[in-house]
C-alpha cells in the first residue's frame, strides 16, 4: 500500500471515530507555567495553550479570553485528522496580565456543540531578588529574611533578631530580663552577647563547651 494510501485511510478511520465524540477542552495551559516572574528589563513572553480533542475540520471556532472579557478568535497550526492545539502569545507580560482567561470551542458534531475552559495566569515580581525587582525591591532590614509572594512579599527578622521584619534589632541573649530565644549558658559559664547570637564560657576554675562546666 502507497504511503499516501495508508495515511488517507488513517484519516478516513480517524474521522469515522470522531462522529459521536462529544467535544471536550482536554487541556489549557501556559508556557511557562504561571506563576510567571516579570523581570525588569526583560521582555517575558507567555504562550496560552488550549487543546481540543477533536481536528479542527470539526470545529466551528476556539476563542480565549482575557480577565476583561476581551475575546480573540485563535486558529491552529495542527493538521488533521490530529487533536488541534490552539495557541496566543501574549508578549511582554506585567502583573496586569494576571487573571482568569477563559478557552471556549465550538464544534459541529457531537450533543456538546460548546465547552470551555479557565486558567488562572499568575504574573509576579519577585521582590525579594535584588538582580530582577528594579524599582519594586523590598523594604526587609538587612538582618531580616524575605520571601516572595504572589503579588507580594514578606520580611521576617532572622535568627538572634526581634522587630517587624522591616525593623531588627540584635536580641541580647545574655540580659537577664530575657524572655525568648535567650542564652543556654551553663550557671557556672559566662555569656557574651554577639550580633545575632552569643558565646559561653566556662568560669575560671570550671572546664568544658560553656554549656556544659565541671
């Protein structure tokens, strides 16, 4: 059998198969996947990926929809009798592209003429990445840990450190008004404060780590 054959009577079995199929949005998808990081400087690209388990010959129309409602008529580079795959780039995408687009497909067979789809697009800017942030870096103080969010971020006062994050302050762990986070000291040992932590020693006549004396 030519080659030209085999493959008209894949297309004849496959179309055949078709008829009674109801139609269904198999996947809707990003590329990459959101969340997408908006760099500053960098141009980032997203391709909106709507598959439709029928061949295009079947359907009458696919549309996405951005989070405004605004509708953009998609076609497809598959050729049947294979699923098409229907695509949209959006270029140089911002946090203002984030929302829930919607993949709708008409189709002229089946007892399920239209179906859709959402996927929620996620684009951020991760504050916390100095290289990346621009003009939107975070506010943490310098011994505090950031950590980036969906649209925004948090600080957090590291280790040895009390405040808001935004403000830190050494914790004296050696003061005896101490109440958390302070020194495990051997009561035969002496504390020394240190920025973001503290040493113990054993007293003089006394040897071991300073936690442990004898």
């Amino acid at each position: 059998m030519a080659l030209i054959d085999f493959i008209t009577l894949l297309s004849v079995l496959f179309v055949s198969g078709v008829n009674g199929v109801d139609l269904e949005i198999t996947s809707f998808v990003s590329n990459p996947e959101s969340p997408v990081t908006d760099k500053e400087g960098t141009a980032e690209n997203v391709t909106l990926q709507c598959q439709v388990n029928l061949p295009s010959t079947y359907l009458t129309s696919v549309t996405i929809s951005d989070p405004n409602g605004v509708m953009t008529n998609v076609t497809t580079t598959t050729t049947p009798p294979s699923p098409a795959l229907y695509e949209i780039t959006l270029s140089d995408v911002h946090p203002s592209h984030s929302g829930t687009y919607t993949c709708t497909a008409s189709a002229s067979t089946g007892s399920v003429p239209t179906t859709s789809q959402t996927y929620q697009l996620n684009v951020d800017i991760d504050e916390c990445d100095s290289s990346t942030c621009g003009s939107n870096c975070d506010t943490c103080h310098t011994d505090a840990t950031c950590t980036n969010t969906i649209g925004s971020y948090t600080c957090a006062c590291n280790a040895g450190y009390s405040g808001n994050g935004v403000t830190c302050q050494d914790i004296d762990e050696c003061d005896p008004s101490c109440s958390t986070n302070c020194d495990t000291c051997h009561t035969d040992a002496t504390c020394t404060n240190t920025i973001g932590s503290y040493t113990c020693a054993c007293n003089a006549g006394y040897s071991g780590n300073g936690v442990t004396c004898q």
